[in-house]
C-alpha cells in the first residue's frame, strides 16, 4: 500500500523513527508507540524495530509489547509484519500471551514465507525464554545455545557484546584473532594521511575523504548491525554513514556481499557500495550518494 503521507512529514516520521532506534534510549518508548500509527509501512517497519532495539535497554515491555504484537500479527504488510516478530521476540517472556497466535501464523500457508520462518523462530524463542524465566536461566550462550553463567555472560559480554559460554568466548577468540592477523597483514598500502588500507580502491575513497575534510574511521571495530558483527571498511562518524567497497568478484565473496548490504538495509543504515566501475569517476558517485543521505559538500 502507498503511504498517504506527504512527503516531507513522511521523511521526518522516518528520520525520527531511526534516530530513536539508535539513541538506546527506553524513555524513547512513548514516542515510538505514537509514530507506528501513522500510516506508512515503511514508518511502522523503523518503528518496529527500535522498539525492539530498545528491548536490551530496559524500556517498559509491556507496553512494547502492547505495541508491537499488533503489527506483528496483523500489520499491513508482510515486512512490517516481519520487522514487528522480529521485536516481539527481543521482549522474551514478555511476549509469552502471544505463542500460540504467533504459531498459528507460521503455520498459515496465507502467509509469506519470510513471515511463516519468523514467527516460528520467534514463538520458539519466547516460550525458550518463559521457560528460562520459570528456571532462572538468564541468558544463553548465542553460539551454543547452552545456559551460560553471570561470569560468562559478564566477561563474554565485556570483550565481544555478545553472550558466549567460556568455551565458545575461547573460540571466537581464537577465531577473531587469526582473522585480524590475515587482516592487518594485508594493510599494505598507505593513503595521503598515512591510513593503511587494502586495495587500491579504498586508498582512492580514504582520500576523497580527507581531500573533503570528512572524518572517517577505517576498519577499526566491530558494529553490531542487526544480530550480526560486521567490520565496515569506512564509518563516517559525523555523518552516520558507512562505506563498502566491494573489490572482489567471486562468488563466495558475492554472496557475502548481499549478505551484509541486505544487513544495512533491514537496519536502516545508511550505506554507500562503491565498485571498482566506480573509481573513474568516484568524485560524483560519492558526491551524489552523500547528497541523498543530505550531505552538501
Ligand atoms: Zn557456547
């Protein structure tokens, strides 16, 4: 459905909607539960999904709850529908009075697929919570699924923002460490500023971006987008936007690559792919992207 919005209002709903999410603010909350009854399913869909960013931080889960399960279970369209299970099921226990409807949905071959898996993962998750609850397990570790101590979840939490299992912590460890190694030996070639970067191509967007006296940081740390950790090649700091350069053309890294831009775009991240096509004239590719992120240079 057409959002009947104008679009000025609607852009401003959005920018809102995405600014709350990002702010981890719980006190957020009210705000959020008023923007999701503007008609747009793009507005409901950011809404949905900072409330559910809001989960980790303690906003007041029932009325999250109170606000999501309707989108969640008759939302207008299929993705608000989608980005609404996905928060719900953040909220745990909290959620548990809507299990069964959300089962009835994964079942309901009237639904879209994406929708069905959702809810199904979702109803899974939550009753796994309402069970923790009744048990006192508090959380489990995210790659094995094992119920991890306070000092698992303290340390694991501490180095990686994740919850791991000492056994699992010490392989991700080990894992991460190898990675970066690979990773910081292939930093060999040095921008204007004195950056090490990879390719040639990111030494060319590294030095746009001091020409113009932007501020970036490159490959420097993880961001959680969504529920993965990606290390973006650039982050604009003053600007919220990040920049890819995907250099290669193999399938494995093609398919990684769709991987992590469909992960920018579900979270409302402001990405900038730029392709070695690109290079020649890079001055107006990166020109014109910012300017419809609202950057003037
Ligand atoms: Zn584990």
């Amino acid at each position: 459905m057409k959002s009947p919005m104008l679009p000025d209002e609607h852009h401003k709903a959005v920018q809102r909607a995405l600014h709350l999410g990002r702010t981890g603010d719980p006190k957020a909350l009210p705000e959020l539960v008023e923007l999701c009854r503007l008609p747009s399913n793009e507005v409901q869909r950011l809404v949905a999904s900072a409330i559910g960013k809001l989960a980790e931080f303690g906003a007041d889960t029932e009325a999250a709850v109170a606000a999501l399960a309707p989108l969640a279970l008759r939302g207008r369209h299929p993705q608000t529908q989608q980005y609404a299970i996905r928060a719900l099921k953040k909220y745990g226990a909290a959620a548990h009075a809507h299990v069964q409807d959300l089962r009835d949905m994964a079942r309901n071959p009237a639904n879209r697929n994406y929708v069905r898996a959702a809810a199904k993962t979702a109803a899974d998750a939550i009753e796994q919570a309402s069970q923790d609850t009744e048990t006192g397990v508090k959380h489990r570790c995210k790659r094995c699924d094992t119920p991890v101590s306070v000092e698992e979840y303290t340390r694991s939490n501490e180095a990686f923002q994740r919850v791991f299992c000492d056994r699992c912590f010490d392989e991700v460890f080990l894992e991460r460490r190898n990675f970066e190694t690979q990773v910081e030996i292939s930093k060999t070639i040095k921008a204007r500023d004195g950056t090490l970067v990879q390719s040639k191509g990111e030494r060319r967007i590294a030095e746009w971006l001091s020409r113009h006296g932007i501020a970036y940081r490159y490959d420097t740390k993880y961001r959680i987008i969504g529920e993965f950790q990606i290390r973006p090649d650039f982050y604009l700091p003053e600007l919220d936007v990040y920049i890819e350069y995907w250099g290669l053309d193999t399938p494995k890294y093609k398919m990684s690559m769709y991987k992590k831009q469909t992960l920018y775009q579900q979270e409302g991240k402001r990405l900038i792919s730029i392709y070695p096509r690109d290079l020649p004239g890079l001055d107006n590719v990166l020109t014109s992207r910012l300017r419809l992120f609202g950057v003037a240079l």
